[in-house]
C-alpha cells in the first residue's frame, strides 16, 4: 500500500494502539481533526463502542467548538491498496443516527445513553451547530462509490431528520468516508500551513499596493465576494489550514456576528466593504497583472476572515456582486508565520485560555514544567506546537481536576469555560501556591480514571457484578469529576494522617507519569466500590453541589470506619506520596 505521511506517526502512537485496538485510528483521526490535546481523556468520555453500541463506535461532543461527531471505525487486518471498505459499516450509521436522534432515550443501553443525553442537551440549548457522522477506517477511500452513496444518503436523511425534530435550530449534518487519504489530508494540514497549492485567479478592478517588511511582503486590494464564496464552496475547510479557528457556524454563542454577516450579504451588500474587515491569506506566491485585471495567486491560506468567508458561503442568495478588503501575505519564516496567525486572530472571538496564556501563573507552570522532559503544558497558549511524542496537559482539563479535586466537582464538570473565563474562579484555581508536582498528583489521577474506565469496558461480558456497578457508575455524565471529589475528600482517611494544605499533595517521584497513573488504580478501585452511593448526584448530569456533597459524606463515613485497613492495602500507594 502507497505510503502515506502520517503512517510512521501513527504507528509511533502506543498509547492509542495498545489502549484501544481497532478504534485507535478513529481516536488518532479525532485528533488530527479537532486538534485535541489529551485524546485518552476525550476517549474517556466518548467511546461507546461495545456488543451493545447500536452500531455507534464514538459520540464526541464539544461545546466549545459547537461540534459533535458520531463515528463508526473498521479496520482490517494488512489491507492491500485494492481493498475498499465494506459499505454494510456506512449503512450501520443510520441505525445510530436513529438511536441518537429518533428513540426514547430511556430504552437505550446503558453503554450510549449518557453520551445521547449529552447531545441532545447541547442541541436543546443552541451548542452545536454541526454534526459529523464519519465511517472511519485503514483503507483507500478512492474509487468507492457505494459507500460514497451510503454516506450521501445518510447525510440527507439525518439532515431531514433533524431539521423536523430541531426547527429552530440552525443545525448542518456532514457524512463523510474518513479512510487513509482523508487522514493524511488531515495530517499535511496539522503540519503545513497552505495546503491548498491550486492557481488561482481573481478580478482585481481596484487595483492594489504593496507593503514590505524585512522577512514578509503584502498586496492589499478588494476581492469580489462572489468569487470568495465559489472558492469557499469548491474548497470547504481546506481554505482554512492556516487558521487555528474555522468558520464558527450559527450555535448560540456566535449567531451574532455570523448571523449579522449573512444579513449584510443578503440584504445590504452595497455597504459591505465599509461594514467589514475583510479577510487576510498567507499564500505562497501573488503576481498583479495590470494588462487583464487580475491578481495571480499560487497557495492560500486564509488566516483571519474565517467567520467572514463562512458566513458568505451560508447566505442563501447573493444576486448583486460586493466587494471585500483582503490582504495577500507572503512570508517563509516559520516564527514569523506563528506570530503574524496569532495576532490576526486576536481580533476574533478568542478563548478564555488565550487571555490568560501570558499571565504570570501561566509562564510559571510552563517554565516550571520543562523540570519534566516528557511532559508538555501549554498553558493556554495556542501558537505553541504540541508535540506527539509527549504527555500532553490539556489546560483546561488540568483546571478542572484541580477544582474537583479542591471542593466542588459540579462547577469542575459544568464550567469548564468559567474556569479559565471568571477571574475570580481563575485565580481560585491557579493559585501563587500551586506546583506543577501537585498538577501532575492530580492529572494523573484523572487519566488513571480514564484508564480504569477503559479496563473495565475490555472485559465486556466478563465483567462481574462489581465491576457492572462500577462500569454503571464510571459511565454517567460528571463521573469522573465526582470521583476526584469523592477521592479528595476521603484522602486524609486513606493516607492515616492529618493533611494541612491540600495543594501540597504531591508524589515524591514525578518522573514517571505512566507508573504513577497506575498506583492511583488501588485507590479507585477502594472508593468505587461504594459507588452506589455517590450515584444520587448524577441522577441527570452531576447538577446540584449539596447533593454532590452528601453523597460524598456518606462514602467518607464508610472509608473511616475501614481506615486502618486501607491503610495496610494501600502502604505502597502511601509511601509514594509528599504533603508536608
């Protein structure tokens, strides 16, 4: 089979292959897309597949990006460069679809109905403004028209059907066929800026100027918006590699300005040019040629003006042609690529994790995080490139188990934005005090969850009943959030002795993340087996903080009176761990 640049890249993912088998590459492929940060956290929460999975293998929802993806993975054994996908796995995703959109969510098995719970709401309340069905798998998916045809069909028939169920909502379905060509498109794009190299040719009635810098160059004119949209519509997502945020679409919290661009298209277009700041593309080469008109590009790249271009591909009739401010950038300077991204888009809607990127606490845990050769943490700061290869610390993920872990597991679950976005919640968590070795003590406890979680979903039926209530228990939404607490709060029991300040727990040894992760699993395992009565918090979605707190009470009660047991079963955990 003809290789492709993302194979030795994957086949360098142990962690997804080992931990997941034939869904590593759906997971790898989510990642790739979306960008995701700690994909064995994402994997957590949105892997479904399992004998009773109603052929749904993945429902990832991410509010923040008002996205959602329900996914079916095949893989099979050494395909040849011949081998094209069964189409009976692209028509299974039409029985998911009607689990997830059609049927009472209460005779749906345990294993997806948290997961359609979750979807659901995020559409009720106006989060999600696409949803992806992809059929996944490690085939060539040139020259396969019947499974083409499964996924245009499905497209069109959930579109369908949740245009009737949702009316109000402004909602695009995608079916797409994500085999290996799709992947390493994928991959080229996550590692080159302008993949799209095609010739282009554009009216150039106004004429332009051009403005130098010493490593960059610019031509600065007025782009027909017409031919904007056309390109938009031949090239989709492609037009936006270079853009760490693609066009937003209509969910709640951007209907605003896309709405108010599509207006303008629709009705007053005339004022276009005044009203907006147009867009600006890195491209690999620009030629003006004053004899027809035209500017010559080869390469783009739009940079700034995603929700600009998006917007003006979603107006539903354009009859008069307008005009658009743009700016065509070459540059080969790859720090200078970063920075000039970077500061065009903080112009647009940003993320809270943008803002506080530079605070001090930030630059502090960053700096003080490079003690951990095989550990990463952003910090928020998106220009920065992750690296593969290492233990990645999702920024937000980190905010969230350190408030979970520090008392209140309901706004740790719910408020993931809140947490970088409220000062006051901000400085709660990212205190002068707190150590990059007290993140990792409770980061690796989170991930262990997640691990633990996943054991329990390979043994399938041979899980025995214990392991049934935990598996219960471990799949309701806010789960994890509520362990963390749960664990927090039974700590001083565990360990047999007073502990002062709880932001001094640490382990003694942080250099072996793998190895801590799995001295937590004991841990787990104590508090879980009283799960039963954490469950009354998560009767629909980890809510309400009292309930939260009660329920923790009475699990702490059960650990005291077993405290000097679990003393003895856990010396080894215990004698790993700092808190003075």
């Amino acid at each position: 089979m003809r290789q492709r640049e993302f194979i030795s890249n994957y086949e360098a993912r142990e962690d997804l292959k080992m931990m997941y088998g034939d869904n590593a590459l759906m997971l790898y492929a989510l990642q790739l897309r979306f960008d995701i940060e700690d994909i064995i956290s994402v994997a957590s929460e949105s892997l479904t597949d399992g004998h009773d999975d109603k052929k749904c293998d993945l429902i990832f929802v991410e509010r923040e990006l008002g996205i959602a993806v329900i996914a079916q993975a095949y893989n099979k054994t050494n395909p040849k460069q011949s081998d094209l996908a069964p189409s009976n796995k692209a028509s299974d995703l039409n029985a998911a679809a009607a689990w997830v959109f059609a049927s009472d969510t209460d005779t749906a098995p345990e294993q997806i109905k948290e997961s359609i719970i979750d979807l659901q709401e995020a559409i009720k309340e106006g989060e999600i403004s696409t949803i992806y069905f992809w059929y996944v798998h490690n085939m060539n998916e040139d020259n396969n028209p019947v499974v083409k045809e499964e996924m245009d069909t499905l497209q069109l028939s959930v579109q369908k059907l949740v245009d009737s169920i949702y009316p109000n909502n402004s909602i695009k379905v995608s079916a797409i066929e994500v085999g290996l060509n799709t992947i390493n498109k994928w991959y080229v794009t996550s590692n080159r800026r302008i993949t799209i190299e095609d010739e282009l040719y554009i009216k150039n009635d106004f004429g332009g100027y051009e403005i130098k810098g010493d490593k960059w160059k610019a031509y600065v004119t007025a782009i027909s918006g017409k031919w904007l949209r056309e390109l938009y519509l031949e090239k989709g997502e492609d037009l936006f590699s270079g853009n760490p945020r693609n066009y937003l679409g209509m969910g709640k919290r951007k209907n605003n300005i896309n709405q108010g661009i599509i207006t303008t298209v629709e009705t007053d277009n005339d004022n276009f040019w005044a009203y907006n700041n147009g867009i600006t593309a890195l491209v690999n080469n620009y030629h003006p040629n004053n004899e027809t008109n035209e500017i010559i590009i080869n390469g783009i790249t739009i940079i700034n003006g995603a929700q600009t271009t998006g917007a003006i591909g979603a107006a539903k009739t354009i009859e008069n042609d307008f005009f658009i401010p743009a700016r065509f950038i070459i540059c080969n300077d790859p720090k200078i690529i970063e920075k000039i991204i970077n500061n065009n888009n903080k112009q647009n809607e940003i993320l809270p994790s943008d803002l506080r990127s530079n605070d001090k606490q930030q630059e502090r845990l960053r700096r003080d995080f490079n003690k951990y050769p095989a550990l990463f943490y952003s910090g928020g700061r998106r220009d920065d490139k992750v690296v593969r290869n290492k233990e990645v610390f999702d920024p937000y993920l980190v905010a969230q188990t350190l408030k979970a872990y520090h008392g209140d597991c309901v706004l740790a679950y719910n408020g993931k934005k809140i947490l970088w976005d409220d000062d006051k919640e901000y400085n709660n968590v990212f205190i002068d005090q707190l150590t990059v070795e007290h993140i990792i003590y409770v980061y690796s406890l989170s991930r262990a969850i997640d691990e633990y979680k996943i054991r329990l979903k390979t043994k399938g039926e041979t899980r025995t009943d214990s392991e049934e209530q935990q598996m219960m228990f471990l799949s309701k939404r806010g789960s994890k959030m509520l362990l963390i607490y749960a664990i927090s709060e039974t700590m001083e029991n565990i360990v047999g002795s007073k502990i002062n300040d709880s932001w001094q727990l640490r382990f003694k040894d942080c250099s072996d993340f793998d190895k801590l992760v799995k001295k937590w699993y004991d841990v787990i395992e104590v508090v879980l087996a009283f799960s039963g009565n954490l469950l009354p918090a998560l009767e629909g979605g980890l809510k309400n903080k009292e309930t939260a707190k009660k329920t923790v009470e009475s699990v702490k009660a059960i650990i005291v009176a077993i405290q000097v047991t679990l003393k003895k079963q856990l010396k080894e955990f215990i004698s790993m761990l700092k808190w003075k």
